[in-house]
C-alpha cells in the first residue's frame, strides 16, 4: 500500500503493537528509500526485501526506543554499500546518530528530498519534527485526534509546540508515530461531545481500522477541526476544561495542561 501526494509516495511499515515506521520514496533515485523513526528493524527489512527497494537514509525524531531501536541492525545490514546517514536531533541518547539537525533546512539533494527540521520540545525536550513535500513527520508529539505525553517538557513547552506544527498549511499530511486515533476520539468527543467533525471522523476511522487499514495520514486541516489538542483556543474547549478541572483557566497554555492531565487518566 502506498499513499501517493504530488510529490511524496510514503509507505507505513507496522512495528509493536501500534507504532508506525514510515518509509518515503526517494523522487529523484527509484528504488530508493528514507526509513523515519525505525524503532524495529525486522519490518523494514521484510518490506525491503518485499519491494525490492534499498534503505538510502534514516530520519529520527526522538530517542525513545521504540523510535530508534531498529537503526543499529539496519545499519549492520546495510554494511559495505555506501553509508546510510543517520539525522536527529542532538541527544546523547541517539548514540548511532551521523548528523544532528536543530531549526535548519535539511537537503537530501541525492534523493531529491528536502526537509525543514522544527523543534518541538514536550514529549521529549529534544523532540523534532521533519516538514517537507506538504508532509510532517512528527513523531510522538501530534497524534490524530491527540498528541504525545509530556514526558520530558511542560504545558506551555508543549502547548507552543503544537502551536508550531498547527501553523502548517492546512493540507500537510500528518504522519505520526502510532496508531491511537480511535482511542484519541473517545477522548476528543468526551471534551467536545457535539463536535460535528469529529464524529464523523470517528466513523470514517473506524470503517479503516475494521478493514484493517491505518487512520493514517490525517491532514492538518482536519486536526484543528477534531483534535481538542489543538483548540485550546476555542471557547468550547476551554469551557469542558474548566468544568473537568472545577476552576477558572487562564489562557490556551493552562487550557492544554489540564486536558493533557484528564487524558493521562481517561479510559
Ligand atoms: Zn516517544
């Protein structure tokens, strides 16, 4: 399965239980492949050999293993063609990093890629995001219809970094870094019961998931309608958050906070 825009064909390879390893098509160089956030190697290597295609690079947005615990085999198979440049952000914790990338533009001019890098601390203080061909890569930090615990950052870290990603056009495919869009729903309709949007999301992702296919890529456009994440500026969602929290809120920042902690504990 291939999910084709103008410019970028992007294949998602499943890992775990939910994560998603997402493969890109190199435009310029046929049969050749960008490998974001391989936290498995063994899928990437079924697919791999499955197509036919070789690995030409490896993106990472963060270190959580689950991300990056694949690289290391990936790299030992590819050992003796030419090497495999390995791009992430500056952390200690991504020991098999080739190239640390902060606020930058990153061409990948052999295969016809380019990408802005974004920082976006939250999940992770060191957390990064790749835009570029109308797609984002963002990791753990934005899911569809939700978005990352805040493991490493605060509220108004990670509510800013939203506000970064959210800036986007609207039409920017979102792939994210697992498969919780359902289970992301019943939360966003539990802030917002009557949104129209994402009801009807809701059913459209459940028809996927029944067929067996991911939720994924959203787009932008449709995340700020249905992800309460990226609404803590609308009034509707600031009501359910003060009513969830019993108190008055003080702007979009504490709006995020407290629905990231009724998250934390919502089943
Ligand atoms: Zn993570």
């Amino acid at each position: 399965m291939s999910i084709h825009d103008p410019h970028l064909t992007v294949r998602p390879v499943r890992a775990f239980a939910d994560n998603y390893i997402w493969l890109i098509d190199s435009p310029r160089r046929p049969g050749f492949v960008v490998a974001v956030d391989p936290g498995e190697a063994a899928p990437v290597l079924e697919e791999l050999r499955r197509s036919g295609a070789s690995l030409a690079a490896i993106l990472l947005t963060h270190h959580h293993p689950d991300h990056i615990g694949g690289v290391a085999e990936l790299l030992r198979h590819a050992a003796g063609a030419a090497p495999i440049p390995v791009i992430g952000p500056e952390d200690a914790r991504i020991p098999t990093l080739t190239r640390a990338v902060h606020a930058e533009c990153l061409e990948l001019p052999d295969l016809g890629l380019s990408f802005e890098t974004l920082p976006i601390p939250g999940h992770t203080l060191s957390h990064i995001a790749f835009w570029g061909h109308g797609a984002l890569f963002c990791g753990d930090t934005l899911f569809s219809a939700g978005c990352g615990r805040m493991f490493e950052g605060t509220p108004i870290q990670m509510n800013a970094s939203l506000n970064t990603l959210r800036a986007l056009p609207p039409e920017t495919r979102v792939f994210c870094g697992h498969e919780y869009t359902a289970a992301n729903l019943r939360f966003a309709l539990a802030v917002e019961p009557l949104n129209g949007a994402a009801l009807e999301y809701q059913g459209s992702v459940q028809r996927l998931r029944a067929a067996g296919e991911p939720s994924l890529p959203s787009t932008l456009g449709l995340e700020i309608q249905v992800n309460p994440f990226l609404r803590c500026d609308q009034a509707v969602v600031a009501r359910s958050a003060e009513a969830h929290a019993g108190k008055r809120l003080d702007g979009p920042a504490e709006v995020f906070g407290v629905l990231r902690a009724w998250k934390d504990g919502f089943r």
